[in-house]
C-alpha cells in the first residue's frame, strides 16, 4: 500500500532536483564551453599565415582578421578573465616606425600614459613590446609587435596573478610563421 503522503511529495522534489540542476548549468556554462573547446582544439592554433602556442586551459576565437585567446573564468561570478590577447596582422608594408607608432597610438588612445619598452626573445627576430600598469586598478596592459612575422597584439593581465604576463609574454614569443 502506497502511502498518499510520498505520491504528493514525489512531484516536489523533482522540481525542485530538476530546478538545482538548472541552475548548476546556468552557473558552469563556461566551464562546459571551455570543456566542449579543449576537446577540439589543437595547438599550435593556425591564423593566416602564423601559428601560436596557447595553454591548454585558454580559450580562443579565431575571426578572418584576428585571433582572440582569453584564459576564461569557470563560473559566471567572475567579471573579466585573468588574462586575454588579441592579435592581428600588421598591413602591408608596416615597417618597425609604423609599427611601434601605431602600437603606442592604441595603448595611449586607451588612457595608458606611463609606457614601459620590454623586448621579447622571439622564434624568428625580437618581439617588442609597451607595457602599462596604470589601465585600470588590477589590471596590466601590454601592446606588442613583430615587423618580422608582421603581426600586433595586445595583451590584458590581472595584476593579482604575477604569472599571468609572463604566461601571455610566453604565448607571444611563440608566435610563429606557418611557413
């Protein structure tokens, strides 16, 4: 003999199983996209005629005219990623003055004013690039070319994590040419 009491409760408790479930999936969508991304992705990620290196645990879009690489947050609570690149190439006939002009232009239309020059030891000739700390509180801005391999990009860091630059530093100096 059933009991009436467990009949009415049974539909209950799996609306409201059924609406926990809803919820987890709302929370950890980008982790499910992230998951979905690593299992189809291979690196070196291919854009035009370059190829880059990125972890494993970033995520990336590539467009006709650029690439988007970003280290995503697993859960819907955080504001912005750790880390994220863009990058594109360099129009034709962009020589090392255009290129360092037009990299300072970004990074100083974007409110950076202190710039600091780094260069970076790359595959093939010397990526060079101008950093800021002064983007926003938490944050490092970075603008970086290769006249060589004829591409920019720009790179943003969470300060709170000093390894994270020096993560993106890495994944700028191995971009690559495909050829």
């Amino acid at each position: 003999m059933q009991s009436s009491f467990l009949a009415a409760t049974r539909q209950p408790v799996r609306t409201i199983i059924f609406l926990v479930f809803l919820l987890l999936l709302i929370i950890f969508w980008p982790t499910i996209a992230w998951l979905g991304q690593v299992v189809v992705r291979s690196n070196p990620v291919r854009f035009r005629q370059l190829e880059v290196d990125l972890p494993r645990r970033w995520m990336v879009d590539v467009q006709p005219k650029r690439l988007k690489a970003w280290e995503p947050c697993l859960t819907r609570f955080c504001s912005s990623p750790n880390a994220e690149m863009l990058i594109w190439i360099a129009p034709d006939g962009a020589d090392e003055s255009i290129a360092r002009n037009s990299v300072e232009k970004v990074l100083r239309t974007m409110g950076q004013p202190d710039l600091v020059s780094r260069t970076i030891p790359a595959i093939r000739g010397t990526t060079e690039c101008f950093e800021s700390r002064a983007m926003s509180p938490g944050f490092t801005m970075s603008g970086c070319y290769n006249v060589e391999l004829g591409f920019f990009a720009t790179v943003a860091t969470a300060e709170a994590d000093p390894d994270e630059l020096s993560k993106a530093y890495d994944v700028v100096a191995s971009i690559r040419s495909r050829n």
